[in-house]
C-alpha cells in the first residue's frame, strides 16, 4: 500500500522489518503477567504477533500501562521487531513505548470458554478472536479466487437482482414482501436466471452475491442467507460444466492452501487431506450412488400424514439428504461428483437426457470430510417448447417467466451452469464444524440479530 494511505506499519508488514523500528496501532487481545515481563497479544486486524514489555528496559510509565492495559483496549506500541517463531504469528515486537488509545472496560468475551448462544448474541465482538480472524480471511481468500479464476477464462461478472417477481428454485421456500402497487416481490434464492439471460449476450458470465431459502431447516449445513457464485456458459454441456466446476474447486484449494497457510494453521486443519484436491474428481451416476447409499445402509426417514415417520431403504427416485451424502463420501478422498438425477426432484429449467427421459442434465458435487453438496448445477433446457411445458406442469405463473422463454424464442443454444455455495466451501475447507462460524452474520432460523 502507498506511504500516504498510513503513517505506521501493520503487523503484516513484519517479516519484511525484521530487527527494524516499527509503530503498530491496534489492540490488545490477551495479557499475560510475569512479573518484570509482560507479554501481550495483539492484534491490528492483520494479523497477531506478541509484545514483550521488560521493566528494566522502559519508562516506568510504560510498564504500568502494560501492567494495567484490559483486554480490548486500543493502543499505540513503538517498538523493536524480532523473529521468534514461538510468538503467535513468529514475530514479537520489543516494546519502547505504549500508548492507550482508548481503554476498555468489561469487555464481555473473557479468554475463557463460552456457549455457543452467548457467542451468537456477541457476534460483533466475536469476530475479533484468533479462530473467528483466521476464517474470515480464509473467507476472503475464496472469493478472491473464485473471482480470479473467473475472470481469467472469459467469465464476465454480472450482478443480478436481490428483489424478483419469481421463483427459481421451488415456491415454497422465498421470503415475501409487498412491492409497492406491483404486488409481491420475492427474496432471491438463485441469480441464475438472470446468469443465462447475460450469457446470451456476454458467452460466459458469473453472478456473485447474497440468496435467500425460507427453509425451516436448523442443521449445521443450513443459512437462510447464504452467498453463491453461479457461472453460466453459452455452448456448455453437462461434460464441459462438470469439467468447469472441477477446474474451479482445484483452484479455490489450492489458492487456499498456498495463501492461508497461517489461518489453516491456526483453525488446526489437516491440510493434507486438502493437498489430495487436484483433478480429476470421481464422477458416478446417480444410481451408482444410489447403491452405493444401499450398501452402506443409509436408510430414508420418510415422514407419515399422521405426523409419524417411517424408515425405508432407499428407493431411486428420492433427493440425497445429508446421511446418504456422507456415506457416499466415505468411498472418496477427493470430491466427488453425482450426475443425471431423477427429474421428478430436480428444477423445472434442467434439459431432461435424450437417452433417458426419466432423468435430467443435472449434477451435484460432494465434499470429503463431511462438506456435503457445495456444487449444485445443470445443463439448462434451451428448447421453447420442453421449457414451456415445464412450467405448466410444475404450475408456475408463465407470465412470470415470459422474459425467461424469450430466451429460447431468440436465438437459444446449449447452454449450462452452477451453483457454488461460498459458506459450505469455505466450511469444508477450514474444517469447522458448523456453517455458521463462515459468514460474519448468520441468519438461520431463529437468529436475525446481531
């Protein structure tokens, strides 16, 4: 960054000044008393490194402002860079003065262990710790490479519209609000619509932003609104968008893993299972994985009218839920891909196969190590009539969709695309437990605030 946007280092800037003078201004995370030493981790939002106040060697002022400083008080250090690859970050700095810049008072979340809804209900203030820290980034660092990687193979961005007059993925989960004297409005749950009516004009286009699923769902895998990339290409089959979708997951890792490398390390990830993410991928149809769920014995829990459940083998025909993807996944170390899914559980827009009417152009690819679906996607039905006919028979308002059909009346071609789900990436490459520890503000079911 250029000298004129700062007046002082970051402790990003620490390996480059190494045994140099350096003026820091961040806060103060954790004090540990030893006496005439004291030791405080800090943090200036680029990372942590360790101060080392010695009494002997600083104004007696100084040492009683680093004797008394509270955790999250805002300070100024100056002091010495050292290497020292014990220190949190492996740099320490030798303190020659301290300075407050507002001291804190009764700051909530102590260096103890919490429950999780305290965290919640403090979020604000939870993402300043050292695991809520290193996911962010790791965050940050995905999107970064989504977007590179994109950008690289002639994917033009395109933003698309948070407010719709329709539904694209089913009508029973979108958040509904009055729009003005038009009628109802709705949430978006995808932006892909919007993604093919760009690709018709731009060949190869990505949308990147927040959707929305008004699913009563409260597993660790679910966000009412969650973040998704969906690339969409003119001219793409099923083949070329399983290959795009493998490309894009190998780069994202990999990225990761040359970038994050101390995030990864803080969070405690085995990231060689990660290093194994390079192409190809498996790729089964769904009746093989359909075996495969019934060998493993993942049975389906079917709910009764009455408000009962039944528990059944698994029949072809039904949608993958989180028990049957998992025991999928436990025949892969790398991500696998699932393709050609019934059409009765599939989206209205998919191409049916020309040599199986019975299951459409789709695919889904599953993480390792419990990530789940992070890729859902399909070849789109560029055919007027089969498009039209979809419509009727899942009773969506063709009114609705005219501008959608206008795509197959003028000049319609093959075209494909996916869904890429940032948080469930992001969650399966950290190695968290729960989805809502990757977006800075979760919104789930009973959580809005803060």
């Amino acid at each position: 960054m250029h000298s004129r946007y700062r007046t002082y280092q970051r402790i990003s800037d620490l390996p480059k000044l190494s045994g140099e003078e350096v003026v820091l201004r961040g806060w103060v995370a954790d004090r540990t008393d030893k006496g005439r030493l004291q030791f405080l981790r800090f943090r200036d939002g680029s990372g942590f490194c360790q101060l080392v106040v010695f009494q002997p060697e600083v104004p007696e002022d100084v040492f009683m402002v680093a004797q008394t400083v509270t955790q999250e008080s805002s300070v100024e250090v100056r002091g010495l860079v050292r290497r020292d690859e014990r220190a949190p970050g492996g740099y320490e700095i030798q303190v020659h003065d301290l300075r407050i810049l507002h001291r804190t008072q009764g700051y909530p979340i102590a260096p103890k262990e919490h429950g999780v809804e305290f965290l919640l209900e403090h979020r604000h203030l939870w993402l300043r710790s050292a695991r809520q820290h290193a996911i962010m980034r790791v965050r940050a660092a995905v999107i970064r490479a989504i977007c590179d990687f994109l950008d690289a193979n002639g994917f033009v961005r395109i933003d698309a519209p948070i407010l719709t007059a329709n539904a694209c993925e089913g009508t029973t989960t979108l958040f509904e609000l009055d729009y003005f004297d038009l009628g109802k409005a709705y949430l978006s749950q995808s932006g892909q619509l919007y993604a093919e009516a760009a690709a018709m004009a731009h060949g190869r286009v990505y949308t990147l932003g927040p959707t929305f699923r008004a699913e009563r769902s409260k597993t660790r895998r679910h966000l009412t609104e969650f973040w998704m990339v969906e690339p969409e290409a003119a001219f793409f089959e099923l083949d070329d968008d399983m290959d795009l979708a493998e490309d894009l997951v190998e780069y994202v890792v990999q990225y990761v893993l040359r970038h994050c490398e101390q995030e990864l390390r803080a969070l405690g990830r085995d990231c060689s299972q990660l290093e194994k993410v390079k192409r190809p991928f498996y790729r089964i149809s769904y009746t093989e994985a359909v075996e495969i769920v019934r060998r493993k014995g993942a049975k389906l829990h079917r709910k009764l009218p009455d408000g009962g459940e039944e528990i059944v083998d698994f029949p072809w025909g039904e949608d993958f839920g989180a028990p049957q993807e998992d025991a999928i996944m436990e025949e892969f170390e790398k991500p696998c891909i699932i393709h050609r899914y019934p059409a009765a559980v599939k989206a209205f827009y998919m191409k049916r196969d020309p040599e199986n009417p019975d299951v459409v152009l789709a695919m889904d690819m599953l993480a390792p190590e419990g990530g789940g679906e992070i890729i859902g996607g399909s070849q789109r039905e560029d055919d007027y009539g089969a498009l039209l006919q979809r419509l009727r028979e899942q009773g969506l308002p063709e009114d609705a969709f005219q501008w959608y059909l206008d795509l197959r009346r003028y000049g319609s071609v093959p075209h494909s695309g996916f869904g890429l789900g940032i948080e469930r990436t992001v969650k399966w490459i950290t190695g968290v437990q729960h989805i809502r520890e990757v977006i800075p503000f979760p919104r789930m079911l009973y959580r809005i605030v803060p």
